[in-house]
C-alpha cells in the first residue's frame, strides 16, 4: 500500500501529540482527586501536572510503538498519528522517544 | 520520555508513594505500546484500571479515604464500559482493520448493554460515596444531575446503539460528565 503525505507542520505534529481533548480530563481527574483527598490546592495543582505529563508520555509511547503501522492503509486515515506522518518527527525521535 | 520522566520528578517530589500507582500505570502504558493486551475485555479493562489509577495517584497526595476509592471505582466501571461505547463510534472504521473490539466481537447490541450496565454501576459508586460523610451537600447536588445525565445517555445507548449516537455521547461524558464529577469532588470537600 501506498505511503501516507505527511499531513502535520511540525508545530501541529507537537500540538496533535499533546492528545488535550483526553489528556485534560486524565489531569483534571488527578487533580480533583488530589484536592479531594486534602492536599491543598498547590499541591493539587502540581498533581495535575505530573497526571498530564504522564498521560501525554504515555499517548506518545502509544503514537511512537505504532509509528510504521500507522503510516499506511486504513491506519493512516484513522490514528492521525504525527510521528507517523511528519518525517521530521520520525528521523529525530523527537520528543526524546 | 520528556514528559514521563517530567511527571516520575514531580511526582517523586509532591508525594512519592503515589509513585506506586504512577509506577503500575506506565506498565500498563508500556504493555499496551508492546501491544499485549489486544483482545477487546482486555482493553476495557486496562482503560479502566487507567482512570482509576490517575486518580489514586492523585489521592496520595493527601489522604486515601474510603470516598476516594469508591470513586476511584467509579471511574474504573465508567471507562470499562465507556470503550464498548468507544468501539461502537469507531466501528465503521475498525471493520476494516484487524483490531479486535468489543463490538466486533460480541456485537453492538450486547456491548450496549455492557456499557449500560457499568455505567449503572459506576452511578451506584459514585452516590455511594456521598454516604461516606466525606462530602458535602453540594457533592450530591452535581452528582445527581451527573447521575441524571448519565441515566438518559445510558438508555439512550442502551436501546438504540449506532456509531453516530455513540460519537455524541462520548462528547457528552468526555467533555461534560467528566468535568461535572470532578467539580463536584472539588467543591464537595471545600
């Protein structure tokens, strides 16, 4: 089957990488769970990042395990993967991954 | 690696023994990259164990209470039946690919049900918790328009499964029942 373009600038790629329509709900949860459970709001907020960075990492490992897979047929058109489709990405293992 | 290793030291730092469960998540992260749990139940069940485990990383950092791990049940039983919704939104597309789904392999009907009947159970949890003491009235106030909501979208599901309703009501919990229990945990223990 045919490769796919590279249909993400590699600002998009970053921005598509951050997954935020599912990575803001993972941090809004652990933080809300970690004032919930009394641990002021500073502490609150820097579990909410530590659950964002952590759901962003793992959304990535996800995107990088599955970078040849999903550069062509059908996966190409569904997973919108960036480190599949900008090549820049993919020669750098950008994002250290 | 940037970002877990951004999250292992802020985590390390802010409340290590949530370092436990942080630690069982990244194994499940790393065993789904290696693709080791590919049939559907076990993808509902790592979706699950996922959530659940985000917000127990969270509670350590204060105080693990019987509340908060009901609701962290709460969202396990969600996301477990939220990826039979999820595999009925995307299964036009996955008819023709090799992945294995829910839907795929029970059919849409049954994984409707399936998806009912953990959303049913998560309401329970998530009620249930207000019956620790640990929250106040307002908790019950949203996590009764939370269970409301969820009741109506869960019927709707239920007896009418399509990928195009599916696609909406992941919207719904996504973007709006989501956010909904977590400002109740919020404000419930201010």
């Amino acid at each position: 089957m045919p490769e796919s373009k590279p249909r993400f600038s590699k600002p998009m790629a970053f921005f598509w990488l951050l997954r935020l329509n599912r990575t803001v709900m993972v941090a809004t949860i652990t933080g809300a769970a970690a004032f919930t459970a009394g641990a002021g709001v500073a502490r609150s907020l820097w579990m909410t990042l530590a659950g964002w960075c952590l759901a962003v990492g793992g959304f990535s490992l996800d995107f990088y395990a599955d970078r040849d897979l999903d550069i062509r047929g059908p996966r190409a058109e569904i997973r919108h993967n960036p480190l599949a489709t900008a090549p820049s990405l993919r020669r750098q293992g950008w994002l250290s991954l | 690696m940037t970002f877990i290793a951004a999250s292992f030291v802020v985590t390390f730092l802010i409340a290590p023994w949530a370092l436990l469960p942080w630690g069982i998540i990244l194994a499940v992260i790393v065993g789904l990259a290696l693709h080791l749990f590919e049939t559907p139940l076990a993808r509902a069940l790592t979706l699950g164990l996922l959530q659940a485990l985000y917000a127990l990383v969270g509670a350590e950092a204060g105080r693990l209470s019987l509340g908060l791990g009901l609701l962290a049940g709460m969202f396990f039983f969600a996301m477990f039946g939220g990826r039979g919704m999820i595999g009925i939104r995307d299964f036009p597309q996955d008819e023709v690919t090799r992945v294995q789904t829910l839907p795929k392999r029970y059919g849409a009907k049954r994984t409707a049900q399936f998806t009912a009947v953990n959303l049913l159970i998560s309401y329970a949890l998530s009620l249930a918790a207000y019956f620790t003491g640990e929250f106040s009235i307002i908790y019950l106030y949203l996590d009764l328009a939370f269970i409301a909501i969820g009741l109506v979208c869960a019927w709707l599901f239920a007896t009418r499964p399509s990928p195009k309703l599916a696609y909406v009501l992941t919207m719904v919990f996504m973007m709006g029942e989501g956010f909904l229990i977590c400002l109740a945990m919020i404000l419930g223990s201010l």
